[in-house]
C-alpha cells in the first residue's frame, strides 16, 4: 500500500465515537485522521445556514493547516461517509488541490435523485407553504412532510443546514472530478440506494465500484470487521 494519510469525513448525525473501532485498525496500516464536521461531535456548529460549500470551504481550511507544516508533499485520500461523501467530492472538483491523491465516496449522495414519494412531498410542502396553510396544518399532519432526519434536525437546530444538503446536486461538476475515485456501497442501503453508486461509476471516468452484498448504508458500525477488510483492500489496490 501506497504511504497515505487517510482523513475521514463522517456523515450526517456522526462524530469521531462512530468510527472508533474502524480508527484503531486504521492506523496499524496508514496514517489515519477524522475530521468532526461543525454542529457533530465536539465541533460547534458555526452557522444554521451553511450547505455544502461552506461546510467544504471549512474542511478544506483544516487540511491545508494540517500540511503547511509538512516537509514533504502529502499525498491524502479522503474517505467521505454520506454527507461527508458530498463535501470530499465537491472539495475535490471544486479546489483539486495537489495534495489530493484521491476519493472513496462511502455511501455519498453526490447525485440527487429523489423518489417519486420525496417529489409529492415537496409539491404538496411547498403548495401548502404558497397557500398560507402551514400554521392551521395539525401537528400530526405536519408529520406527514418530516422525514426521521428532519425531525431530529429541528431539535438540533440544523434543519436549514439539512434543507440545503439534501437537494444539493453535483451532477454538473462530475467532469471537473480526475482523481482516482473509488465508491463504496453496502448493497442494501436504504438511504442512498446502489442506482446511485451505478450512476455515479458511469459518469465518472476514473472510477471504482464496490458493492459489498448484505450491507447497508452504516457497514462501518454495523460489521465493522468487514469494512475495515474493505477498506485495505481498497488502498492496497488502489492507493
């Protein structure tokens, strides 16, 4: 395996306590860092507005601190799981800094491509909202237009923020992606389904796709013995 620093960006609702098991391994084989995102972990949360180019802009900062000092240029792969897929690939097309060796986008919803129950949703959210309905709407209702995420956003205060991500879409910015680029999938996920995986190694010239049958959107925590042995496979082949 290539010598590495492997930064790992967690996603949605996840700090550095969901990758601990996977972490220790790491590190026996490869630099390894994690990166908690503002508003997760120990990280305050800096704005309820920002969306991917902000919170991008935000890491992209803390790994450039991280190789000022560094004698030899560093040759980092970023690991993004979910939203921390969306923010390492935008970095990537959006900065392509020279330090980037390249991707493994876990899970990432790079493209978005909502259900047919997601787009009733927002038309029938965003008719009530025209129509000056949403304040006489029952709570239980409201429910209705809420998915798990959004509600635990609410309380967190990051509602805005998940808005922003989740219709995020980076389909125009595929081209602007040369690095070697590998996408990790659990063949069950739920949340970010295999189409997306299969899309994405289409339109990605320089792209790897892995599906690992019996697994879903967290293999990470769920079987992390499996994704660690992924994972070196991963950087032993491609890295």
């Amino acid at each position: 395996m290539s010598n590495v620093h492997l930064i790992i960006l967690p996603g949605w609702e996840q700090n550095r306590s969901h990758w601990t098991s996977v972490l220790a391994k790491l590190a026996t084989l490869t630099e390894v860092s994690l990166i908690e995102l503002p508003g997760f972990g120990l990280e305050p949360l800096v704005s309820d507005t920002w969306g991917v180019p902000e919170y991008t802009h935000w890491v992209y900062q803390q790994i450039s601190q991280l190789t000022v000092a560094q004698e030899a240029e560093p040759r980092i792969v970023l690991l993004g799981h979910s939203f921390g897929g969306r923010i390492a690939h935008y970095l990537a097309c959006h900065y392509q800094p020279k330090w980037l060796k390249g991707l493994i986008l876990y899970a990432a919803p790079v493209l978005y491509r909502p259900s047919w129950l997601t787009r009733c949703k927002l038309f029938l959210a965003n008719l009530v909202n025209f129509l000056g309905l949403a304040k006489i709407f029952p709570s239980w209702l409201k429910q209705f237009f809420y998915s798990d995420d959004l509600q635990r956003s609410r309380l967190s205060g990051k509602e805005k923020i998940l808005r922003q991500v989740i219709g995020f879409d980076q389909t125009a910015l595929l081209a602007q992606n040369n690095y070697c680029t590998v996408l990790l999938w659990g063949q069950q996920d739920d949340i970010v389904p295999v189409k997306i995986a299969q899309e994405l190694a289409n339109k990605l010239a320089n792209s790897r796709l892995i599906v690992v049958p019996d697994q879903g959107h967290n293999f990470h925590l769920t079987n992390p013995n499996l994704f660690y042995g992924t994972l070196k496979q991963i950087l032993d082949l491609y890295f």
